[in-house]
C-alpha cells in the first residue's frame, strides 16, 4: 500500500507524522511507501533549526519520504532543510504524480 499525506500548516506537522507512525504501526496493512508533502507556510517546519528536528529525523527511512515544495521554500524563505527532507519543484506536481501512482491520499 502507498500512501501520500499532504500538509499545508506548519501547527499540523506533527499530527501529519504522528499519522504516519500510526499507519505503519497498523499490522492490517502492507505499508510499501509513505510520503508526506509539504507546501504552504508548512515547509517552515522542515528548517535545520526547527523544533521538530527529532520528529522527523525519526520517521524518515526506506518507506517514508518527506518532500517539501521549491515554490513554498522560496516564497518563506527557508533555506536550509532538515537533513534527509527532499525538496521537489512544486507540491502539488508532487501531489498529482504520487495520485497516479496510486497512492491513497490523505490531506492533514
């Protein structure tokens, strides 16, 4: 199963991976690939000094990917990213092609 999650709030990040923890945690599904992408003020989050560093350093691994829109980064001027978080060249781009891919969408 694949799935992507989309958050555009910088408050909702840590609900968006606490989801995905909780999701790979459910032993009914056949988890293949997670990804979260993040556009709007939510690319905020992912800065090296953000205060969720731990979080995400956590929860990225060989099935879960976070993906954060080029656009977003440059409209609020963040920089320097948490190690790991990929940065793509606009979220939704991202959000359409992961969709064709048949991955479930799930909008935080």
């Amino acid at each position: 199963m694949k799935t992507v999650f989309h958050v555009t709030e910088p408050d909702l990040v840590s609900t968006a991976i606490g989801a995905i923890s909780n999701l790979l945690e459910d032993e009914s599904l056949a988890v293949t690939e997670v990804n979260l992408v993040a556009n709007g003020r939510s690319v905020e989050e992912f800065d090296k000094n953000s205060n969720i560093v731990d979080e995400v350093e956590d929860i990225l691994s060989d099935i879960v990917k976070i993906k954060v829109c080029s656009n977003s980064l440059t409209a609020f001027k963040v920089d320097a990213l948490i190690d790991g978080v990929e940065v793509v060249p606009s979220g939704v781009g991202e959000l359409t092609k992961l969709q064709s891919y048949r991955c479930a969408y799930i909008r935080i």
